[in-house]
C-alpha cells in the first residue's frame, strides 16, 4: 500500500527563514526513510509571493491531489502549526475530504501541531529556556513573540505558556503579535521588574515577516522600538522553533502517532 507523508505549514517568503524548513526536512528524512516526503503551504499569499519568484509551492490540498492521481492510498499529514487553531481544523476539514472521494485516498490521518497537550508545554518551554543566549544575566527579561489568534480559543494556549513559563523562569515571557497576551500585558511585568536588557525571539517556527519587522523591526511600532523607547536594551534572536531539533522532535513524535494508524 503506497503510502506518504505531508508537511503542511503556513509557510514563508522570507529566504532566510526557509532554513526552518530545510531542518524539518532532513530530520523527517532521516526518522523516515524510504518514505515519499512532500511538502504543501497554506497561505495563499505566500504561495503567490513564492510562484512570481519561480517556487512553485502546492496548497494542501493540490498536495494531496497529486498523492491521489498517483497512486497512493494512505497518507499521513503533519501539522507544523503551533496551535491547534483556524488552519490546523482547516487542514483537519479539507484533508478528509480526500477520504470520501470515489477512487481517492483510503486513508488520510492529520497529525496535532506543537502544542497539543500539557506534555507538550513541557517539553517546549524547556527547550526554548534552553536556547536563550548563555550571556542573559539573572536580571535580564526574554521576551518570546508567538503569533497569537484573534478568533479561535487555541489562542489561549499563548496564555498559558506564558504562565508556565514565569512559575519556572522568573523575567521570561510570552506575547502576541495577533492576540493575547500582548506586548502592553506584559509591558508593566517588565517595567516593575526593574529590567534592564530584553532578549527578544520568535515563537514561531520561522523567524519570518513578524519576527523581522514586528519583532525586530526599526519601525517605531516594532516590539524592539517600543521597548527601546522605555529605556530596555533589546538583543534580538532571529532563529525560529522550528531549527531546535528538540521541537521538530515533538512534531515527529506526533507523527509516528498517526504514522501507527494507517
């Protein structure tokens, strides 16, 4: 029975963020040999940006539209989402729809994206206490920017994380850019703490447009601005999640759960 496995992300145009992507690449390679391995974006946007470039890249379910005309009947489709919000129901939605057709795919699993379970917290928040920068000093913040949701209660996941993370690292926290906490939630934590520098870095899998310009921006909305204008020394990481080999890793963990149903 022929089988695949489906990378969907919301993906990127941003050239040098594409290396997240590169890092999921080989190590999905590497747990899964000898496995067809295929990749689909979900942002209508980027694709477009990316196509006028010459990179073609397929929607998810183009994807799985190709899988099917070419013979395979069970595929496997690994959400690279952080949360289980709008796009990953989305994906959940129109992927088995495929499972349905007359002559489709028999089989079509979705496996749950970063954070999908209080182990999964876990596992997250020490790798990325992990990889802050050895150089912060105990009085030092580190500010992570998660993309947030407006409109879906996985959004509360970013709350959370962000309590988990002050209960072990006391100066450590998690904003939004699209959601909640926000920049000013977590601005008087700061202040009050009598911080002095502020690392900031993505939550996300790729250091894309919002870590870039956002984040890391010179723009005078950008968390790096705003902070400066309040007297913090800012020092940007610019490495998205997705290149830790501790995150992939649970994102793979997922996988080999869905991987074990077909």
């Amino acid at each position: 029975m022929k089988q695949a496995i489906l990378l969907v992300t919301f993906g990127t145009s941003v050239p040098e963020a594409q290396r997240a992507f590169e890092h999921i690449d080989v190590q999905t390679r590497t747990a899964f040999p000898g496995t067809e391995i295929r990749w689909a974006y979900t942002s209508p946007t980027i694709r477009k940006k990316l196509s006028g470039r010459g990179i073609p890249i397929d929607s998810p379910e183009i994807a799985l539209a190709r899988l099917m005309d070419e013979g395979y009947r069970h595929a496997a489709v690994l959400s690279l989402h952080t949360i289980p919000g709008i796009e990953f129901h989305n994906l959940c939605h129109n992927a088995k729809l495929f499972e349905r057709m007359h002559g489709g795919l028999q089989r079509v699993v979705v496996a749950r994206p970063l954070l999908s379970s209080q182990e999964d917290m876990g596992r997250v928040i020490q790798c990325l206490l992990q990889r802050i920068p050895q150089s912060r000093g105990p009085q030092d913040g580190v500010l992570f920017m998660g993309h947030g949701s407006r409109n879906h209660p996985a959004g509360a996941l970013y709350s959370a994380m962000n309590y988990i993370l002050q209960d072990v690292s006391p100066n450590t926290y998690v904003a939004t850019a699209q959601g909640h906490p926000t920049l000013s939630d977590v601005l008087p934590r700061l202040v009050g703490r009598n911080i002095g520098k502020v690392y900031l870095m993505p939550f996300m899998s790729v250091a894309g447009e919002h870590a870039r310009k956002d984040m890391a921006g010179e723009q005078r909305d950008s968390w790096k601005s705003v902070l400066s204008r309040h007297g913090f020394e800012c020092r940007t990481i610019l490495t998205g999640t997705a290149e830790y080999p501790e995150i992939v890793a649970i994102w793979l963990d997922h996988l080999r759960e869905v991987l074990a149903q077909l």
